[in-house]
C-alpha cells in the first residue's frame, strides 16, 4: 500500500511562492505619485493633541440634543407628507372627463 501523505513544496519552492506573493501586494503600476520638491522641502505635519479633538466632541453634545429634540417633529412631517402623496395616488383625470376626451380623440379619426 503506498503512502497517502500530502506532498508538500521544497523549501525553495516555498520560498519562491512567498516572494511572488509579497512582491505582488504593492501598488498598482501609475499609482504611486512622484513626490515634487515642494513637498520635499516643506516642514513635516504636525501633530496636535488629541484634548483638541475631545473639547470638539464634547461642545457637540448640545447639538446632537437638539437634532434628537426635533426627530419627533420630522417624524411627524414625514407622516403627514406621505399621506399626502397617497392621497395624490389617485388618477390625474377624473373618469368623466378621461371619456370625454376619448371621444374627441376617437372622433377626430
């Protein structure tokens, strides 16, 4: 009975397969941007603190209040205009006047 073992790569195989791999994960040709000399000669970003941003978030809070505030009235406008347009759903021309027009039509004929 013969061995039923997987066969595994060679190490050089493997390897091979991995710097395919690696290589293969950079970015697509034409979209890497050649860095200028303006931007070569600038000073580096700077950083700020990150208190900044929380006394940003933290003066939000009332606004993020108000707009909770309101949901209950947009919720409603929203109501009353979708029954609005469920009222609108009915036929542009009323029967009478559709058949009257279809006979005009069919008269001219």
């Amino acid at each position: 009975m013969r061995n039923r073992r997987p066969r595994c790569l060679p190490a050089s195989a493997t390897a091979v397969a991995l710097a395919a791999f690696v290589t293969a994960c950079g970015p697509p040709p034409g979209a890497e941007a050649p860095i200028t000399e303006a931007a070569r000669a600038a000073p580096p970003a700077r950083l700020i603190e990150t208190a900044r941003f929380d006394a940003a978030l933290a003066s939000a809070g009332p606004d993020g209040e108000r707009l909770d505030a309101g949901a209950a009235d947009l919720a409603a406008r929203a109501a009353a205009l979708r029954a609005r347009a469920a009222a609108m759903g009915g036929p542009l021309i009323d029967p009478a006047t559709r058949q009257r027009l279809e006979n005009a039509v069919a008269s001219e004929n």
